[in-house]
C-alpha cells in the first residue's frame, strides 16, 4: 500500500498562515487552536500517521510545548494524545543549521523536500504528515506531492504575512470532509484527485 502524504495548516481567510507582524503573528489563528473543531482535526489527522515531517522552525517551538502537554493533568485527551504521538513517533526535520537532531526518534534532512518526502513514500507505512510547516508544504505542492491536505480555517482577515498557496501549478481537490465550530472556525479535508 502506497504511503499518503498529508499535511496540516492552519489559515484565516485571506489564506495566510501568520499576520503582518511576520512568523510569530499568529493573533488570528491561535484563538481557534484549541476549540473541539480544531482538537478533533488533530485527531483525525494522526489515525493513521506514522511519521511527522517539520521544518526547524516548528520542529523547534514543538518541542517547547508539546511535551510538556504530557505532565499537565488538566490536558484535554485530544491534546495528550497528539503530544504523545508527536513524542514517540518517528521524526524527520529539515534544516540546514541544526547540527544535531532536537528530539529523540528524530533525523535531519538538509536534501531537497520532494526528494526526501518520495525516499518516505516508498519505503514504511502508515501517512506522513506534515505539521504545520509551510516550509515543507509549498515545496511539495509545488512538485504535486500532497494527497491531503488538512486545514483550520479561521474567520478572521489577518491583511499581511505570507499565503500559502501563491504561483502553484493548477490541481483539483475532494472535499472529504466540513465541519464548522461554534467561533466560526472551520476544519476542512481535502484529498488530491488524481
């Protein structure tokens, strides 16, 4: 069975996946991050990965919070449970300045990402999925390697910071699945129609 390559976002109207205020703006889509549209989104992109693909950027403030998720008792399932995958599940970061791996069950990649995200493909099983990495994303729009993409999308205008899909060739997306929440946020489901 061919392996799927998935990836999750998160984007508020006007498509961007941070404010004006550069890569740490992130006012539009942080309030909608732990509603229950968004906490099952989560859970449903996981039921059948088996390896997460990060851009150091991410793979970096991933590591400052989610495995600390794990000692709060407070912690939403959906929540732990992501945290516990992401913990224990098998890890490729592309960098280009780490010289040492930032997470156990972790390697690095500084090859070009549809080279690395095809050698995934053919060999393994369960999704990759990629998180939240924009730079792992548009690249591999770009070469037509997606199969699905799963996106929040927030109902706010953010009005500057950069878009995700900008200059790529054209393709056509299934919806599989829609569900609205109760701010407005929306969780989509597309997969790639070959």
């Amino acid at each position: 069975m061919t392996r799927l390559v998935t990836a999750n976002i998160a984007l508020t109207l006007d498509g961007r996946y941070h404010g004006a205020g550069g890569p740490m703006d992130l006012t539009a889509i942080v309030p909608y991050a732990t509603t229950d549209v968004a906490r099952d989104q989560m859970t449903r992109m996981l039921a059948n990965a088996t390896t997460a693909v990060l851009g150091r950027g991410s793979a970096q403030g991933f590591l400052g919070f989610w495995p600390t998720v794990l000692d709060n008792p407070d912690t939403d399932p959906r929540d732990r449970a992501y945290a516990q995958w992401l913990v224990d599940t098998e890890k490729v970061v592309f960098s280009g300045t780490l010289a040492e791996s930032p997470w156990p069950r972790t390697r690095l990649a500084n090859d070009p990402v549809p080279q690395v995200i095809a050698d995934l493909k053919s060999t393994g099983t369960g999704d990759i999925l990629v998180n939240t990495s924009p730079s792992i994303i548009k690249p591999l729009l770009a070469a037509d390697l997606l199969d699905r993409l799963y996106l929040i999308v927030t109902p706010e205008l953010a009005g500057g910071g950069d878009r995700l899909f900008e200059n790529f060739p054209a393709s056509k997306w299934t919806l599989t699945h829609q569900e609205t929440g109760s701010l407005g946020e929306m969780a989509l489901v597309y997969d790639r129609t070959r």
